[in-house]
C-alpha cells in the first residue's frame, strides 16, 4: 500500500510538473494575434472616466480584499439578472483577471479536502492552478455516466465551463441538470467558469447550474467584468459563491495580495452603472463577424454559442504557424488537431478562415 502511494504521489507530481508548462493565452496583439481569450475593444468611455474620477477623488489606497464594496453589490445585481442570488459581502470576490479566481477556487477546495474534477478538455489555466499546489486532480469526458461514477467515489469539486473556453460551446439543459442532481447526490461542489456567457446570444439557451435546485449552496461561479467594454487588460473578475465556502479564498487572496487596482475596480462599476446598449452593439457585431468567419469554411468550423472564439479543425498536418493570423493551438485545452481564433471586432477571423479554405481546396500549400 505504501509503496502504491508513493507512486501515485510521484506520478501526481509529474502531471503538475506537466501543466506547468502548457502555454497560456495572452492579452491579444495589436493586428493579427488571435490567440487570445477574449476580443480587445476600444475602452469603454465610462470606465475611462469612472476611473479618472476614482483618481480625482483619491481612491488610490488598496481595495478591501474581496473588493470594493460597490462594485460587489452592482455585480450580485447582475448575477441575480441570471437568477442567481448571492450575498455580496461575505459571497463574493473581486479578483485580478480569471486565472487567480481558477487559483482561488481550486485551492480554498483542496484545502478541505476535495480532489479536483477537471473536463478532459478545458482551459489549460484550470490544470495550471491546480498544478501550483500538487492537487488531486482526475480527468473525465463530459458526459453523465463518467461525471456521476467520479463524482461517487469520494470528495470531489468539479470544475466546468459553460460556454467552453476553446469551442464556445454551452453546456446544454438537459446535461446541466443532470450534472446538478449527480452533484446533489454525491455532495459534490461545482466550479462553474461562466467567463464567455457574455457573449451567448439571447436567442441561444443558456444556465448557470447554480439556479438549480439544491446548487447554490454548492456551486461557485467565476467570470470576468466586464465582456466587451475594453477593460480585458484591467484584469477584473469575480468568484460568487456561498460564504461558507469563501472563507479560506478570501484568506488566500490577502496572502497573495495581486489586487485589481482601486480605480479600475471604479471603471468597471462605470460600466456597469451606465447599461449595456453600447456591449449588446459590440456583441452583434461579433455575431455577425464569426458567422461571416464560419461560413467560409463550415466543414471544419466546431459548434459553439459564444461569439467571441471561434475553433477549427483544419485540413491535413497545419502549422499554425504558416497562418497570417495566430491562432491558439487546442493541444493546451487537451483537443490537438484544434486551432481556436479570437473573433476580433476587425475581423481578421475571416481572412483566416478563408486561408484554411483556400487550403483545403488546393490541396496543400502555404496558409498565408
């Protein structure tokens, strides 16, 4: 038996050693740097002046460690738009970008005792922030039969998103439901990364689990603030979550101390206080750029909601590298063979999807 641990200890830091290494999208490049999680847009002219004003006012001293406190309540708004209702003083952190509310999630778990349930596909910064600290992790397919046995066989927290960080593609009703009773069951906790549900059209489906019945107290959402309105750089995101669980994440991000800083918190309450018209305008405009994007060569496009990536399978053996455009290789998310663009708002996405087509029809051939 002891021998068995070691082993499987030795072999826990081998994977971490692993996913330290995958690589990372980036904040995008001027041009045609695609490889990016999220589209850059001009800023937002409110969180420009709501953060001028900020400075003005002498908001320069650091934030209280879950936040600002009214940017807090204005995102507990916006989550209770979803339906989901948390308590924004003791359930809710304002984090810096995505990747350190994946941190703080998945650590303030695993330091109770829960493994990590991780997708075999999915954003290379969940299996990043886990590997920081040699978490349990096991890797499953998305599918009901592998989650629920998985979900049985001890103290698990499963880690989804919805939309899927490389395809787009939203976990749909009849799956998120039964992952929700799989959960209630096994008294499993879900972390759901709703970080691209943003930029699902309204006309698609779309669930956050933590609405279901018996999920909010087991559920922590993360996302990021605020899609669209050009603060991507700013690094602002959110964990939301039952205050039970939240002790040890607010607990962590003192010790960490990478705060958003005062007046971008400030910009991005602008945001949210000035309405949504000019988002839902960037939205469709995206909308109609993928699908201009998509149709140039449907064969190889994957499925998926979000507006803002859009991924491919390409013809043959590609190297990414022979494209104008650069791409984010899907062998990070765990799907090789996968390219994923960043729908930009000046359309590059088509030129290379057009490239890929002429490709394909050629029969070889450089990308360019």
């Amino acid at each position: 038996m002891a021998g068995s641990t070691h082993t499987e200890d030795a072999v826990r830091r081998l994977q971490a050693t692993e996913a330290l290494q995958l690589a990372m999208p980036g904040p995008l490049a001027a041009g045609q740097d695609l490889s990016g999680d999220h589209p850059a847009f001009d800023l937002a002219p409110e969180a420009r002046r709501a953060a001028s004003d900020a400075l003005e006012a002498g908001e320069t001293h650091y934030a209280d460690v879950p936040g600002i406190a009214p940017l807090r309540d204005a995102v507990a708004g916006a989550l209770a738009g979803w339906g989901m209702h948390v308590d924004a003083e003791q359930g809710l952190i304002i984090a810096s970008g995505e990747q350190e509310a994946r941190f703080l999630a998945l650590h303030a778990l695993a330091h109770v005792g829960y493994g990590i349930v991780l997708p075999s596909i999915v954003h290379p910064g969940a299996r990043k922030a886990a590997a920081l600290g040699q978490v349990k992790v096991s890797r499953v397919p998305l599918v009901i039969d592998a989650i629920s046995h998985t979900l049985a066989s001890g103290k698990n927290a499963l880690y989804l998103e919805s939309p899927n960080r490389l395809t787009g593609k939203i976990i749909e009703g009849p799956l998120v439901r039964a992952i929700a009773e799989e959960a209630v069951r096994a008294d499993a906790i879900v972390i759901w990364d709703a970080s691209l549900a943003p930029w699902v059209p309204e006309d698609s489906p779309y669930e956050l689990i933590g609405t279901l019945p018996g999920m909010a107290e087991r559920t922590i959402t993360i996302g990021t603030l605020w899609s669209g309105a050009g603060v991507e750089g700013w690094l602002a995101a959110y964990l939301a979550g039952p205050p039970a669980l939240f002790g040890r994440a607010r607990n962590l991000k003192q010790i960490i101390a990478i705060c958003t800083t005062t007046p971008a918190q400030w910009g991005v309450l602008g945001v949210l206080k000035a309405g949504t018209e000019s988002l839902i305008t960037r939205r469709a405009q995206l909308r109609r750029i993928k699908s201009e994007a998509a149709s140039q060569f449907p064969a190889g496009v994957l499925a998926g909601e979000a507006t803002s990536v859009l991924a491919v399978r390409p013809p043959g053996d590609v190297d990414p590298r022979s494209l104008a455009a650069k791409p984010m290789a899907g062998e990070a998310f765990g799907a090789p063979g996968i390219l994923r663009f960043t729908v930009t708002p000046t359309g590059e996405v088509v030129g290379a999807l057009r490239a890929i087509a002429a490709r394909q029809a050629a029969g070889g051939g450089d990308l360019r």
